[in-house]
C-alpha cells in the first residue's frame, strides 16, 4: 500500500535539487515498502508538527512539536504512526510530517547521509542538527563512534542555536534570558567527545579534525567576546594558541579574528584596571 511517509531517498533528492548537488544519493534503508518496525526513530520534518491524541486529523491536538523532534515508533498505521517520547504524552503523527529510520546499521549510515545534505540548508537546520545528533548516538552504542560524525553534529546545532528557536530536544543547547535579552548558544558536548576520540591521532586528517573540535569547543565557549578581565586572560591565549598552530584555513581564519578582537578587548581592560 502506498504510504505517504517521507522517505529518505526523497528527502535527499529534495534537498540535492534545492541545493544543486550533483553526487548520487543513497535508498532508503530497509525493506522497500515494508512496516517500520517498533524502535524506528521519527523526527518531525515541518517547522511545526501537531502530535494527536487519536490517528485522526481531526483528533484533539496534545502538543505542538518543533522540527527535528525525535520520537520513538511504538506502532505504524497507514496514514497515522503512534509514538512516544520523554516528556511528552503517547500520541500520533501524520506520515506526512516525519522521517522514519529503522534500528539498523544501514539507517545509520542515512541518518548521517540525509543530516549532512540537510546541514546547509538554513530551513532545514535543526532536523539536520537532530538527524546528526542521533546518528552520531547511533554510532557510540554500536562501539564504532566517529569523530567527525560528532563536529559535524555540533557545527549543526550551533547553526540551529543561531537562527533562534523553538529548538527540539536534545540538542544541548542552552538559552539564557537577561537584560540583553534571550539567546541561545550551543553547549559544546559533541566537540569534547570528538577531541576524545581523536586523541592523539596525528595524522593529517586528525590533525584537521582537531582544529575543527578545538575551534567549536572555543566557540561554545566564548559564543560572544568576554566581557570581564578573568574571562578575557583565559579567552585571548586560547584562540592565539589555536591560530599559532591551525593549519584548516578556515579555523586560522577564525582563531586569527577572535583571538586579536579578544586581545584588543583584553588590552583595554588592564588599561582600566591601571
């Protein structure tokens, strides 16, 4: 039977016609037009996707979800799939609203394949950041993690925490409100893992990955210029250090600007302070 489900081979289709890729794209995973088993992981494609207490449009609505919200298949209906996830009550969604990807090394593999292509699309950044985020999951509790898997997670949901929100769970980032008023910044978790994946791994690609992990890790940190003298000695040799040894030219670029910004910031500051 047909089903209306969001399939990955056209999302990605979708996404290389809108974004001018030429490089094949990957089937989707399992069975072709076989029932997604219970476990499949569904994220919400729309800006907004209505959760209902019944498999019926017309069912009353339990809650509003943000795009790229997980949620964990229970049962698969012809038009409707029953999900749950944490914090939110058991519900149904329309095919036509979510991505499916069964529990399986392939759908893996298309999870990081369907999150990449989405990463440069503005509109679609934060399912991009959740599909990227699971599958970098995906990979640690098969044992294989993978270091670039986890920048590329965070370099994505550091974009998302840019654009502003409503942000899906999950995404570890944090949003402060104070007198400047709210922001949102990305914690910088999958850096850390992926510098501790990459240890002492010295060959060029890790050296570049390093850099990569390293410069998200500093911008998670710093999401803006400090402001006071301690934050300022610990923020300027951080980003100098980086530029001293950076060879991705993009992160030379990036450590050279904070780090002199930082500098000049940190100059006036012992000037302040006489």
């Amino acid at each position: 039977m047909f089903r209306k489900t969001l399939t990955i081979a056209t999302l990605l289709l979708l996404a290389a016609a809108a974004l001018g890729a030429l490089s094949p794209v990957p089937p989707p995973s399992g069975p072709a037009g076989g029932a997604e088993p219970p476990g499949s992981d569904v994220f919400t494609t729309p800006r907004e996707a209505l959760l209902r207490e019944k498999p019926s449009a017309s069912a009353r609505i339990l809650s509003r979800l943000p795009q790229g919200t997980r949620l964990t298949l229970s049962e698969a209906g012809e038009q409707f799939l029953r999900v749950e996830a944490a914090g939110l009550p058991p519900g149904w969604v329309s095919r036509g609203v979510v991505i499916v990807f069964r529990p399986d090394a392939s759908a893996t593999k298309d999870l990081a394949a369907v999150g990449r292509t989405f990463a440069a699309n503005e509109g679609n950044r934060k399912l991009a950041a959740a599909l990227l985020e699971r599958a970098a999951a995906r990979l640690r509790e098969a044992k294989t993690p993978d270091p670039e898997t986890e920048i590329l997670a965070g370099e994505t949901a550091e974009a998302a925490a840019a654009a502003g929100g409503p942000f899906p769970g999950g995404l570890a980032i944090l949003e402060k409100t104070d007198s400047a008023g709210s922001r949102a910044s990305y914690s910088g978790a999958a850096f850390e893992r992926a510098l501790a994946l990459i240890g002492k791994d010295m060959s060029r690609q890790g050296l570049s990955l390093r850099e990569r992990a390293l410069a998200g890790l500093l911008r998670s940190r710093y999401p803006a210029v400090s402001t006071s003298y301690p934050a300022l000695a610990d923020e300027t040799p951080a980003w100098l250090a980086l530029a001293e040894t950076a060879e991705n030219t993009d992160v030379l670029r990036l450590a050279a600007e904070r780090g002199g910004v930082a500098s000049l910031a940190l100059g006036r500051s012992l000037l302040a302070l006489g």
